[in-house]
C-alpha cells in the first residue's frame, strides 16, 4: 500500500513538473513574441551613412514641395469666391487628404535615415497604416464622386445647380471621409491581429503585402479576404470612372465651337491623370507578389503612389485648369504685392 502511495506521488510530482515546464515554455514563447512584435524595422535604403541623408534630402525635397504645393490649392479655393464651386470644394478636400496620406508615412522615414535608425514601435506601425489607407481609400473614393460631378456638369449643365448643390456636396465629401475611415480601420484590424513572425519589413514604411508576409501561418486569411473585397471595389470605382468619361467624352465632341471642347477637357483631364496614376501604380504595389528583397520597381511603384501622386496633384491641376491659374496669381499676389507705383 505504501509502494502504491509513493507511486501516486511521483507521478503527481512528474504530471507537476511536466506541466510547469509547458507553462514555461508557453510564457517563454508569448514573451518572445512580444519582444518580437514590440517594434518592426523598416527598410534602410543603403548602409552608407552619406547616401541615407541624401535619400533624406531627397524625400524632404519631395515632401516639401508636395506640402506647399496642396496648401497652395487649399488656400486659393477657400480664400477665391470664383472658386467657391462643387468641382473646386471637392479638389480642396482631394489636396487635404494628400496632405494627411504623406505626411502618415514619409516624416518618419526621413527621421530614420537621419539618426541612422531603421526601428518603428508596434503601435507607430499600427498608426501608420490606419492613417495611410484611410487617406488613399478616402481619395479614390471621392475622385470617383468628382468624376460623376464632371459628368453632370457636362452631361446634363442645366441641371448641375440642383444636382450638385451645396448641401448634397457636403454629404457625399463626409461620406468620402468616414468610408475611408471605416476601410482603414478593417484593414488595420485585419492586419495586426495576426501573429509576426519576423520584424522585418521590406519597405519605408508599414505597408500590409509586407506585413502579411511576416505571418506565421494562414492567419492572414482574414486581411486576405479584405485584400480581395477591396480589389472588387477598386474596380467598380474604376468601371464606374472610365464609363462615365465615354459618355463624357461623347458630349465633349459634338461641342461645336473648339474653345468649349478646350474648357471642357480642362476639367476632366486632370482628374482622370490623377486617377490613373493613383489606380493603376497602387494596384501593381499591392497585386504583384511579395519578394524576400524588393527589387527597384518595387521600390519605385511604392514612392510613386505613396509620394509622386500627392505630388502631381497640385502641378497637374495648376498646369491644366486655368481658374486655378489666376487663383494662384491672386493669392500671390496678395502674399508678396508689387513695389511698383
């Protein structure tokens, strides 16, 4: 009886010990994992000290003129009653929202190539990534609101005032808003509720292809399935958008006098520049597959959607609409008045 006794015992001792030693490894495994995940590193366009301050100087250059250039088309829409008009309320918001979409992600790559650092905190990527999709959702969403208000404008102009009023404008901007919102929250939870594996992401900045590719398992189904829901409404916008320009388009030609084909391709050519650019170079970035090392055109496609196209915003719509010209001179001129007598 009291072999039998001892026996229990040290089994119930072994069973203990076992059982401790698998606690130990679970929290040793959480542990590291959170340690892992606590801080991602980005990616360092070159080990030469000298060259991360010329890529440095490089961005501050880009990030500055994109800065100036949408403050710029704010401040001459808010401040010329001229332009206080459906199309130019919509291009004042397109402006902020490209303000916002840089500004989530280029300061703190410029910030790393200046101390030398690649490290960014979980919840900095986190941040990063709601901001950024949220301000590129909330973009294409409302460049395909300002395509249907050109096709009203030149499709049916007697009645583009009761259309088009004020008060339904501000409805389809705020929706614009809280959609780019709600779809960057879906991605962000979608993303960073599954486990990393690594920190190491292959970009400037905290982009979800590359996040995914640090899971451990099929967790990523999820974001993946939001991925794909997303690509059905990029493309309805973007079915959506070239149907509209046809008919457009058909109106634009059977104008008789040239001046008014001119005018009219004014307004609608910037928009569909600035659409194409944006669609067309963020669906390579997100569509092709992922590779270990991104190759250059990986990296290009990336600063050409993520930085090129705020950009291009303000000097395509300053180059082609001639409104927003003499607004300009205007505001310019109000700024820095002559000298002359």
């Amino acid at each position: 009886m009291t072999l039998f006794n001892d026996t229990i015992n040290i089994d119930k001792s072994v069973s203990l010990a076992e059982g401790k030693l698998h606690e130990n490894l679970i929290n040793s495994h959480i542990e590291e994992k959170q340690n892992l995940t606590s801080d991602f590193l980005l990616l360092e366009f070159s080990e030469v000290w000298e060259l991360q301050i010329l890529h440095f100087l490089v961005f501050l250059v880009l990030y500055v003129a994109t800065i100036t250039g949408n403050l710029l088309i704010i401040f001459t829409i808010a401040l010329d009653h001229h332009l206080h008009t459906p199309m130019y309320f919509f291009l004042m918001n397109l402006a902020i929202q490209d303000l916002g979409e840089i500004s989530a992600i280029v300061p703190k790559s410029m910030m790393n190539s200046l101390m030398n650092t690649r490290h960014i905190s979980f919840s900095g990527c986190v941040t990063q990534v709601f901001l950024f999709v949220s301000f590129i959702a909330s973009d294409i969403f409302l460049l395909t609101v300002m395509a249907y208000d050109r096709y009203v404008a030149i499709c049916n102009p007697f009645q583009y005032e009761i259309i088009m009023n004020m008060k339904d404008c501000i409805k389809m901007v705020g929706t614009t808003w809280i959609s780019g919102l709600l779809y960057g929250a879906l991605h962000t939870s979608g993303t960073f509720t599954i486990s990393f594996c690594s920190n190491i992401v292959n970009q400037f900045f905290c982009e979800i292809p590359q996040l995914l590719k640090l899971a451990c398992s099929d967790s990523y189904r999820t974001e993946l399935v939001a991925v794909v829901l997303s690509i059905i409404l990029l493309f309805g916008c973007f079915i959506f958008i070239i149907l509209t320009y046809v008919h457009i388009f058909i109106v634009v030609f059977r104008i008789p006098s040239a001046q008014g084909r001119k005018k009219a391709f004014s307004t609608c050519l910037p928009h569909l520049t600035v659409f194409s650019t944006l669609v067309f170079t963020a669906s390579f970035a997100y569509l092709m597959p992922t590779l270990k090392t991104p190759s250059r055109f990986d990296l290009a496609l990336s600063v050409i959607y993520s930085m090129i196209s705020p950009l291009l915003n303000p000097l395509i719509y300053s180059m082609r609409n001639q409104e927003i010209k003499v607004g300009m001179k205007k505001l310019l001129r109000l700024k820095y008045p002559s000298n002359s007598t």
